[in-house]
C-alpha cells in the first residue's frame, strides 16, 4: 500500500512539473506572438528617467538608444519597451557626456549587447568618459566620431546627424552642450528633431545650415536641454515647426526646468508641451498606414 501511494505521489509530482513547463512554455510563446505583432508599429519613446535623457526608437528589428539618463533607471524603463528575450541595442547615441545623459548609457552597455555607438569624440577626461570608453574596448564595440551629414538607414526611415556642423573629433570645447550630436530622425513619414542640450547660437546655426530641410514640419521637437531658457529659440521652433514639443525633466528638479520662459515661447505659437515630468515616459506609436499615437503612463 505505502509503494503504491508513493508511486501515485511521483507520478502527481511529474504531472505537475510537466504542467507547469507547458504554462511557461505558453507564456513565452504568447509574449513573442504579442511583440511580433507589436513590431508593426514603431515606436519613438521619451523615457522618464527623471531629470535627464533619454530616447528609445523601435524600427522593425532594430532598436535605438539616444542618451540613458544620470542613473541606471534607464534599464528598468527599457524592460518596458523591449520584450525580455531581446538583449541588442544595434545603435546607441551619446549626444555629450554630461551625467544627466551618459550615465544611463553605461549601465546599458554592462547589460546589453551594443553593436555600435556614435559620439561627436570631443576630448572628455571625465571619469565617466574613462569608464565609457573602457567598457567599448573590452566588449569590442564599434564606435564612430559623426558630425552633419551622416546618416543611418533604418528599416522604415533614416537617423541623420545634422549637429555638430563639422567634425569636433578631438577637439577639447569649453561647454560640452554646444558639442551636442544632434539628430534628425525620420520613421515612417515622421520626423522627430532630436536636440540634446544644444544651446540657442548653436540652433540658429543649424537653421542657417538647413541640411536639406530635414525636420522642417516634424511632428515632434525635443525641448533643449530639458527647457531651459538658453535653448528653444524662435528660430528652431519655427524651422521645425511642430505638431508637439516634448521636455525630458525631473519633476521639482533643482534646475526650475523647464523655465518659463520657454513654456511661454510654445504657448506663444500654440504648440502642445508633453513632459515627462508630468506624463511619465512618452511614446509616438506609428502604424503602418501612416496614422499615429501618443501613449503615456500617466
């Protein structure tokens, strides 16, 4: 009698691993089913990552990161955007490596594999630069110094430097936010001005030089550095003229971010701000035929 309940336990014990093998299995299979279907809408998301940037761009199979914020929240938000099995980042951008940026981007690259990052190679002896560049040497990731006119094709659109205006390679600037990679992305018939902390004489001069009137009508400008009234000029606002304006800033940040004076310059040409602040992280989902939508966590 004992061998024989002994026998009916071991048979229940394997009933039940098998049964719960069969459930995760399922539960795979339905996370894969559902971000295969996702893939048919990118994505272009503003990461709340407090006060900070950082930008997260879904084409088809590639994924994008633009800056990471100042701490490692970054990755917590990326597990929100990718699904758990996709540990490859084919493009990482630092746009300079101030904290508020760059910090986040190495985290990320301790934890995901980086095919690729670009920066504007300004000489940086900041510890976090050290760090930046000790991580991309010994995990043998390709790294490019890019200035205006340097493109990348995407599945469904092209990611196109248009800052710096010349190649700063090398070069030592007395404030880094001027060296700031700026970018222009265009994904699925819209295009997304992409501004890092780039400063309102270094906007004027990216007007001036067009770029073939890349960004003109986007559908979103990102604020300069997280709305401070020393970027957001007049004349990048009306270059792009945008559908909305997106500022990436800690709520009560220490900084009074974003100033006044640049709400009040949006407002003044009627052009909707979204923060992140307020909204949590921000996302353009653009489908197919060309429609699109914002989604936000709050």
């Amino acid at each position: 009698m004992h061998e024989q309940k002994s026998a009916q336990k071991t048979k229940l014990i394997w009933v039940l691993k098998a049964l719960s093998i069969l459930l995760i299995a399922a539960s795979v299979i339905s996370v894969m089913i559902a971000y295969s279907r996702s893939k048919k809408d990118a994505v272009v998301a503003f990461l709340d990552v407090g006060q900070g940037d950082a930008i997260y761009i879904r084409s088809s199979d590639t994924d994008i990161l633009i800056d990471g914020g100042a701490t490692a929240d970054v990755i917590e938000k990326l597990s929100k955007e990718m699904p758990f099995f996709d540990k490859t980042i084919e493009l990482m951008v630092m746009t300079h490596a101030d904290a508020d940026h760059a910090v986040g981007l190495v985290e990320v690259m301790k934890r995901y594999e980086v095919l690729k990052v670009i920066e504007s190679g300004i000489t940086c002896h900041k510890e976090l630069c050290q760090e930046w560049e000790r991580i991309i040497d010994e995990k043998g990731i390709d790294r490019e110094f890019v200035y205006a006119g340097k493109e990348y094709v995407l599945p469904e659109g092209r990611l196109t430097v248009v800052h710096p205006i010349v190649s700063h390679a090398g070069m030592t600037v007395d404030d880094m936010n001027e060296a700031s990679v700026v970018t222009c992305l265009t994904l699925r018939g819209k295009s997304f001005l992409l501004t890092g902390d780039l400063g309102v004489e270094n906007e004027r001069k990216l007007v001036e030089q067009d770029n073939g009137g890349l960004c003109m009508d986007a559908l979103a400008l990102k604020a300069g550095h997280h709305g401070s009234k020393h970027s957001s000029s007049e004349e990048i606002i009306e270059y792009t003229n945008p559908e909305y304006t997106i500022i990436s800033a800690g709520k009560d940040n220490s900084f009074g971010h974003p100033h006044y004076e640049v709400i009040t310059r949006f407002s003044e040409y009627t052009i909707p701000l979204i923060e992140t602040a307020k909204s949590g992280t921000i996302r353009f989902v653009l489908a197919e035929d060309g429609s699109y939508e914002i989604k936000t966590d709050r």
